[in-house]
C-alpha cells in the first residue's frame, strides 16, 4: 500500500506541474491574456498548432466567433450558476466562455470525456456537469430557433424549391437518419433498440427548408421502427391530418382545382396529400419520370443536411457507448438547436451550410420501402405531375428549359421487420412538452 500512496502523490504532483505550464503559457508574460480566445488557444496549442490562426477558432468550435459569442449570450445565467464550482486543473475558475467551449467540443469531437477534459485541461467530470448544464440551458433559451415557419417565411422557402428544383408549393423534405448505439445484450429491451441493419440505434426525423434549416423534429423512437410509424406517431402527422399544418396558400390548376402546401419524401414514407413520395413502379412516363427527377433533386438537401449534421456534431457519429437513453433525445434536440443558430446566423462570407455533396448520413443502411398510398395522394401526386408538363410545355421546348439533376439509386431490401417499442422519452418540435411518454403500436399501422 505504501508504495502506491507515493505512486499516486507523484501522479498527482506531476499533474498538477503540468496544469501549472499550462496555465502560465496561456497567461503569457503579463497575467490573463487580452482576448479570452488567446488563451484557450495557447491551452490547446499541441492540437492547433498546425492550423493558420484565422482558422482556428472555426476547426475547433464548427462556427464563427460571433456565433459563439451569441450562444455564450443565451446560456449565461444558466451556465454561471455556482460560478466557482467548475475550474481548470490549475485552479482557475471556468469562464462563461470556457464552459461553452468545453460543452461544444464534447459534441463536435466525438472525444470521450477523458480526452476533452486531457486537452483543455479540466477533469473529465467537470466536461460531463459543464455538458449536462449546457444541455439544459440551450433548452431553456435557445428552442425558438427550431420552430415551424410563419406563413411569409413559407413563402420564401416555397419560392426557393420552385426556383431551384421545378417543384411549386413545396415546403419542405421529410428525411430519418440512425443514431448508432453498443448496448449490452443484458440490457432491459435492448432488441427493441435493433434496426434493420442489426444496429442498436435511435432515430432522428427531420423536416428541413430549402437553406438546409431543420423546421420540425421528432427523436426517441427506437431504430426498430420504420419510417411510416414514425412518422404517423409523429406530431407533424397529427397536426398535418387536421389541417393545422401546411395550410397555407394553394396552388391554382389550369382545370380550376387547387393543390394545397405538402412536404416530400423518399419511398420509405406513404403517399399521402400532404407528402409526396417518388412514382416506384417500373416502366414510367415521360411526365412521371421527370416528375421523379425534380423530385430527387429537390429531396437531396435533406440527407445532405443530416450528414453535415453529424458530421458536426461527432457525439452523435458512430457508435455510441451505452448513453443514457433517456438524456440522448435531449442531446439530439440541442445539437440541431445549434445547427440553426450557424445557419440563422450565417456570415456572408460562409459557403452555405451544405456545400458539401455528401448525402451519406446513414452509412451502410439500405433505404426502407413503404407501400402505402393514400388515394387522395395519388390524385395530388398526378395532379402535380400534369401540372409540370402544362407549366412547361412539353417536347423540344420543355427539353431546353429541363435541367440534368442526377437519381439517387439505393438498393432496397425484399423485407424489413419491425417490433413494437417500449415506452421511452420522445422529444416532438411540433408538441408543446419537450418530453413525454407514449405506447406506439406501429404493426397495426404497417398493415
């Protein structure tokens, strides 16, 4: 026993010569530095050294200085409650935008709490409490920017679909991604957390705008749901069928009929009049097959959208380790939170959120397939696609205004299963109570 008390004293000793370095490269020659950002750059200096200092701060926190700046405002008196309880290694006391800064990079690294904490020089309880913290006061303060659209923002977002993609009246992409998890075998329900792939996951479904801007989210659900029974379990669907949502101005037909504002989707949801799903049958027309067209290029933002969002927010990318299921949906709902707060508050001289190609935001999953489609959708949907060609025109003239969009081709699987799940907490944009509890039962509505 002897012999590892002085272990443990010399561990201790030496860390605590090591926060000392630290602290005094970071204080520099006169004190504090100047600039809060200085100094927590010169703590972290072994993983910035090789990046040019304009780039920094947006490597290290996936947005520009006046964002976080704006997000330190929000969170401030939820974060500076007990203010000397959380310091670095050395002592000193965490600053406002310290412990911002620790919570992002526990949720754009993907590094463990040890590894955070080792590379800021705090303990690696003192990134789980800052987190947790953050967590909760981006909640309480930041929920207004994950909101459905007022109807002149819908306008808009219409106007930038039929300008880009061909497709009028159209106010958004419905689209679902997996957050993976490794769950013990012993663990209460843990089948029901088995994905069609064999994956223990949690699902995220998203509607977002034409900008890339998530306007409706639904998380909770186990991965052993599919696409349809989250969606009709979801508060969009509800507040969709009762005509609560997408209610704004119609589309007017040559013929003297209207088509109302609807969402669209890929094959993995139902037809219905309010989300348009492509024509699946082989042997397509010409008018169904363009309509198709339109349709995958438009649809593409979605999982643009949700790859550059795990790819920010790495906590939520690859395999996590046994979270807590009740916390995660918290999470999920916060990182999307500051997904739009990047967005909302773009610089002009940003690429846009979603330059990038990648639409592989669930790797190695084959998509899903619903055959449900409701009559009324039916009608719609070819209502619209007629709509295309008489807008258009058809034959050598339609061919020159028609733009070349590429298909997506994804292989789908003969049959996908699914299971009921378990009463678990769920958080719905479109719901009021950021939580909840419910008792799906998606086998009858997969029938």
């Amino acid at each position: 026993m002897p012999p590892m008390r002085g272990a443990k004293r010399r561990r201790k000793a030496a860390a605590e010569k090591k926060a000392a370095a630290m602290a005094a490269a970071a204080a520099g020659d006169n004190g504090m530095p100047a600039d809060w950002w200085d100094g927590f750059c010169m703590r972290m200096a072994g993983t910035l050294s090789s990046i040019e200092d304009a780039q920094r701060f947006q490597s290290v926190f996936k947005m520009p200085r006046r964002t976080f700046d704006y997000v330190c405002s929000l969170v401030k008196d939820e974060m500076m409650v007990k203010s000397s309880s959380y310091a670095f290694l050395d002592g000193t006391v965490l600053s406002l935008e310290d412990r911002v800064a620790i919570a992002l990079r526990r949720l754009n690294s993907g590094g463990s709490l040890v590894t955070v904490g080792s590379s800021i020089g705090v303990n690696h309880s003192t990134v789980s409490l800052i987190t947790w913290r953050f967590i909760e006061a981006m909640e309480e303060r930041g929920s207004h920017h994950l909101r459905w659209p007022a109807s002149g923002e819908m306008e808009k977002i219409k106007s930038k679909f039929e300008d880009a993609h061909g497709l009028p009246n159209c106010c958004g992409v419905v689209d679902t991604t997996h957050i993976t998890m490794c769950l013990s075998s012993a663990e209460p329900n843990c089948k029901v957390w088995l994905d069609h792939e064999r994956n223990h996951s949690m699902v995220l479904q998203a509607v977002v705008d034409a900008d890339s801007r998530i306007m409706d989210l639904v998380t909770g659900w186990p991965g052993s749901m599919k696409e349809s029974s989250i969606l009709h379990s979801s508060g969009l669907f509800k507040l969709c069928e009762k005509g609560e949502r997408l209610n704004g101005s119609k589309l007017a037909l040559s013929d003297g009929t209207e088509i109302g504002e609807y969402i669209i989707g890929d094959a993995g949801y139902p037809l219905l009049p309010w989300l348009l799903t492509p024509y699946q049958q082989n042997n397509l027309t010409e008018p169904e097959a363009e309509f198709n067209r339109r349709h995958s290029a438009a649809r593409i933002v979605a999982p643009r959208t949700l790859a550059k969002f795990k790819d920010t927010w790495k906590y939520l990318q690859g395999e996590m380790w046994r979270p807590d299921k009740h916390r995660l949906p918290r999470i999920i709902h916060v990182c999307c939170l500051l997904h739009n707060i990047i967005i909302d508050l773009q610089e002009e001289e940003m690429d846009e959120p979603c330059s990038s190609s990648s639409s592989d935001h669930d790797a190695k999953y084959m998509q899903q397939l619903c055959r449900l489609e409701d009559e009324k959708g039916l009608e719609v949907r070819d209502k619209l696609c007629q709509h295309l060609i008489s807008d258009w025109g058809w034959g050598e003239s339609a061919s020159m205004k028609r733009k070349e969009y590429s298909v997506l081709v994804i292989e789908i699987p003969s049959s996908i299963s699914t299971s009921s799940a378990p009463i678990i907490p769920l958080y719905h944009s479109s719901i009021p109570t950021k939580q909840y509890f419910i008792q799906p039962s998606p086998t009858t509505i997969n029938k």
